[in-house]
C-alpha cells in the first residue's frame, strides 16, 4: 500500500496576522526549537509516508530555508522525499489553478499535477494549524477496514471547559462514527467533535472529487465535497484521544505555549512511543546561566544567555535576559534581547527584538503582548 501525504502551509495564515505578516503558518516558531510544520512532517514520516507534497501561497521564504532539502525528517530521497509546490505550479491544466488559491478545494485543484503524479493509493490531507503527534498508521488502517469514503480526524471536547474563541469546523457524530453533518460555528456548550483537518481519501476518489468540482465550479472542500455528498458516500470520523492544539490567534498561540510548561502537555506530544518530533538541526553552544540567574517552570533553548529571572515562560536559541530583568509567561523567540531590569508579563516577542533597559511590558492571558520582528522598544 502506497500512501502520500499533502500539507497545507498557508491555509490559516489570517487567523494569526501577527505572526504571519512575513512567514507562513506552516513556519510560525513553537516550542523552543520546532516550526508548526515540524508536527505535520513528523506525523506523515513517523507513520512511513515518505512522499509528501507541501503547498505553499506566499510568504514561503522561511518556510523553504527551514525545510532546505528535507534531511532532516528523512525526505531528502531520489524516490518521493518532499516537494514544495508554489502557486500556479499547475497552471497549465486548468483555469482555476492559473490565479492564486483563496480555499482548501482551490489549493487541491494546484496542487492535481502532485496528486495525479504521486502514483500513491491512499492520500493524507492536513494542515499546520493543529499540535498533536498521532500514529496516522492507525488512522489508515481505519479508513481502509471501514470502506469509507473520507475519514476526518476530530477531537471529542467540551465546549465550557475549553471556551473557543473563534468558529470550528464541528462534525455531528453517530454512534458508528459516521458523520452525519458538518458545519463551521463558535461552540458554547456540551461536547463537541471538532475537526483536526488532518484526512484520509483514496488518491483516485479524491481525483475524481476535484475533477466534480472544476466541471460544477465549486469551491469549499467541506461544504461542497463533504457536505453535499454526508447522505450518498460515508464519511468517518477517527477520534483523536492525545493532546491536542489548535493555533487559530495570538492568543490561541499563547495559551498552547503556556500549555506545554505542563508535565502532561509534554509528554503528550513528545513522548509518543517511536515518534518522535523532527525539526531542523541546528549547532549552537549551551545557554549560560550566570550565577545571578534564576530560572523555574520554563522551556530554553541552547544558545541562551541568562542573568535575570525567568519563571514559566518560553526562550528559543540565542535569546538573552540582562541582569536584573523579569521575565514572566512570555516566549521570546530567536535572538531576542532583553536588557537590564527589565520586566515582561504575557509578552511575545518575535525574532531580532531588542527590548531597551528598564522597559516595563504586561499583556493578558487573553490578549499578549506582542513585539514584531525586529522592532527595538
């Protein structure tokens, strides 16, 4: 059984502007060393799928240089390995694929000259919106045991508990998992089955779905493919049980970041057994803490310079705390320099900051504070 897999790096970028003015979702940095897309690759590679086509819109740049030649998930093989496919990649075939995709369904019909080419039987779908490490071996297995159409993986969760903050694509599950509707709204209560966007088709059903979309001039991959046809074909759904985010806002961002400072956060999605999380080596000397430092409950990278306090926050690599600052439920990513007497509450910052002695920074829980790029405060 051959099996391919497609990623979707630019799918959700408006939900997230903060971050991916210049960056792709796919590239936003997670976790201390990790990109979103490190979780999507790791899944595909650690489940034997070594074939996989990632569609990209714009803003791709760093995504590329992250991605380089794929050696480091294994994907830098003569036979499949990783393909980036920019826009208008199959611009020749047909009218839809000739302008930039606005919609899943329109990133599929680009991406038809991968897909009609991959010679695989079985496709997998997913996006970098969603954190989780799952053996999608399982979820195959499932699909093909069960003769379904599409299996979607969902997440069974309650709506109090987690108190969404934007809308989801929600399926209406029965007793044998099937799917019996779908649709996209803000969940207030009881639990909920909400959608990973992480699926599994057969490659020549799924050919034949976009070429039903071209001649009918669809556009929506769930209303349209899913939705129109939930009574004609079986749709399943696969129950994901691990730990599971979903980045759709900054403070979405925030709050799974804050998350993974949990025993159980982490070892949900890195101690999967035999599957491991995969990200681009990078050699850098080891974080010094001088002896002035105080550091408790927080994730740091290698390459870090520590003189203050951090307490329950994230550092990527080459980050630097000044004597005397604080820092607090912030991440700071790469390169970011704090200097003295500093003190930062629900900040995020990103790459190249320079935050000036004696600055004071607070933002919420709901609502961070956020740094961009290079700015110097």
């Amino acid at each position: 059984m051959n099996v391919a897999g497609l990623v979707f790096s630019n799918i959700h970028d408006r939900t997230i502007p903060e971050m991916t003015r210049i960056r792709t979702m796919a590239s936003i940095p997670f976790g201390c060393r990790y990109r979103l897309i490190d979780f999507a690759l790791s899944n595909l590679v650690n489940s034997n799928i070594t074939n996989v086509g990632v569609i990209t819109h714009y803003n791709y740049q760093s995504l590329m240089d992250h991605i380089g030649g794929g050696k480091d998930w294994d994907l830098a093989r003569r036979s499949g390995g990783i393909k980036i496919l920019p826009p208008y990649v199959a611009a020749y075939e047909n009218a839809a694929a000739a302008r930039l995709y606005t919609s899943r369904l329109e990133a599929l019909l680009g991406a038809q000259n991968f897909i009609n080419r991959c010679n695989a039987d079985y496709m997998v779908l997913s996006d970098c919106d969603a954190v989780l490490n799952i053996d999608l071996n399982d979820v195959i297995k499932d699909h093909i045991r069960s003769g379904a159409y599409l299996t979607l993986v969902t997440k069974r969760m309650s709506a109090a508990g987690h108190k969404f903050t934007k809308e989801r694509d929600i399926a209406v599950v029965d007793g044998n998992n099937r799917i019996t509707e779908i649709a996209r709204y803000l969940p207030t209560e009881g639990g909920v089955d909400v959608s990973t966007n992480i699926m599994v088709i057969r490659r020549t059903d799924l050919q034949a779905a976009l070429s039903e979309a071209l001649a009918r001039g669809y556009n929506s991959f769930h209303r349209d493919i899913i939705g129109r046809n939930l009574e004609k074909k079986l749709f399943r759904a696969y129950r994901y049980e691990g730990w599971y985010s979903q980045i759709d806002s900054l403070e979405t961002y925030f709050s799974a970041s804050m998350e993974l400072l949990t025993p159980e956060a982490r070892t949900g999605l890195f101690d999967g057994e035999g599957r491991e999380i995969y990200t681009k080596i990078r050699n850098s000397a080891p974080t010094k803490y001088a002896e002035t430092a105080t550091v408790s409950n927080s994730l740091i990278a290698d390459g870090c310079v520590i003189e203050g306090t951090v307490e329950n926050s994230v550092l990527f690599r080459g980050v630097r705390v000044g004597r005397g600052a604080v820092v607090r439920n912030s991440i700071l990513l790469q390169d970011t320099f704090v200097g003295a007497d500093v003190n930062l509450h629900c900040v995020i910052s990103d790459k190249n900051v320079v935050i000036r002695d004696g600055r004071v920074l607070s933002g919420h829980e709901t609502m961070p504070f956020f740094i961009g790029k290079g700015i110097t405060v």
